[in-house]
C-alpha cells in the first residue's frame, strides 16, 4: 500500500501516531471496504519501522470521514487504554475551525442544545428526548468573507456530529455539510477541520499540544489564504 507516502505525520513516539487526517477518507473501515487512515497509518509504521506481522495501532477518537485535522493513534495497548480514558473524562483540548453559511449577528457565544442521534437517518438532531444528550459548543467568528464566516469551535462535550448539528441549528450550516444544510461543494469533503488538540501524553503525562495545516482546498476556494 503506497498511500502512505503521502501521510502527514504530525508527531510519533513509542506510544503515540499523530496525523493530519485528509477530508474524504474514514478513520475506520465500514461496509465500503475503502482504504481508512487506520490502514495507512500501519502501512507507514511497518514500512518505516521495518515490522514483521501486524502493526498495533489503536484508535482512540475519531473525525467524521469528510471532517480533515488532528487524529491521535496509540502505539500500543497501555497507550490505547489511558488515551481512551482522558477522552472519556474530557481531559483532551479539542480547537476546530468551520467556514460556515451567513454572517452572525452574536460574533462569539455558546451553543448549548441537547442532541439525539438518529440513527435511521445518519445524524443529529436537537432534541429534548429523554434519550438525547447535553452537547455544549464555544464559537468565535473569526473573519467574514461575502456571506461566509470563518469561525473557531471548541466543543467542550463530544457528542456525534455535535457541530455540525449545532451550527445547523442556529442557521448557520458548515459549507458543504449537505446533510446539515450546507449545500454541496465537493463530494465527501466539508469546511470543517480539526486544527489543534491538547491531550496528556499516556506515560509522561505532560500536555502535549499538536497542530494540523488547513487543507488547500480551502485557500483554492476562496482565492485567499487563511
């Protein structure tokens, strides 16, 4: 598998694998049978490592497949178990920036709508189900372009496709999110990105902050560099 060749690797140690993940590929295997980061990410460990047999690389997290930015991989099994347990107990900093429909009137606040995955749908809805869940998510504009606005999201609750669905909700969908309202503009890709995230390391403990670059397909759509 050549794939690899072209991963962009952000940080790699003994226990952890950083990559900036490209929009229109899965973390994980599904139905499609399509090449996932996962693979590519053992491909580049057994290739550049020289391992025999299967690689371990466990995910932790994920990033919805048109969703680009920061994936943390652990390396090995005590890893894989303290990276799962700081993402459970929210000890994991998450910065995520959208290019997202309209101009906002309240240029910075905080969204704090319960969501309720449906699943025959494929999504999330605000809802105020007994089964939905509390999701909260900080935003700041940015910069604004003609009826767009660059906005930084820091979920602080990590519920599925939390922002996606809050943006929606407000009436301001992520550009090119279609099941969320944003229309279409590239196929399997949308203007949301994970830029920055802060996480303890799993044996030294120390807070280890990784950052992903912006995908050029942003700056080739607007014709401006963000």
């Amino acid at each position: 598998m050549a794939d690899f060749l072209n991963l962009e690797v952000i940080y790699e140690d003994n226990h952890l694998l950083v990559v900036n993940k490209p929009a229109g590929i899965l973390v994980q295997g599904d139905i499609t049978k399509s090449t996932t980061l996962l693979e590519i990410s053992k491909a580049y460990i057994k290739e550049k490592y020289k391992k025999p047999g299967n690689v371990f690389l466990a995910i932790v997290h994920r990033l919805d497949k048109p969703v680009s930015g920061v994936v943390i991989f652990a390396r090995n099994s005590k890893s894989a178990g303290r990276l799962s347990e700081a993402f459970r107990e929210r000890k994991v900093e998450k910065e995520y920036i959208a290019l997202c429909k309209g101009i906002f009137k309240v240029k910075k606040g905080t969204i704090s709508e319960s969501l309720l995955w449906v699943e025959k749908e494929r999504k999330a809805r605000v809802s105020q189900d007994d089964k939905s869940k509390n999701a909260i998510t900080h935003y700041e504009v940015l910069e604004e372009f003609k009826n767009l606005s660059l906005v930084r999201l820091i979920p602080e609750t990590g519920r599925k496709h939390q922002l996606r669905a809050h943006l929606s909700y407000i009436g301001h969908p992520i550009l090119g999110d279609e099941k969320y309202g944003g229309g279409r503009i590239f196929k399997d890709r949308i203007f949301l990105h994970c830029k920055k995230m802060a996480v303890p390391h799993p044996v030294r403990k120390d807070i280890m902050e990784f950052e992903a670059k912006i995908p050029d397909f942003w700056s080739e759509f607007l014709k401006v560099e963000i």
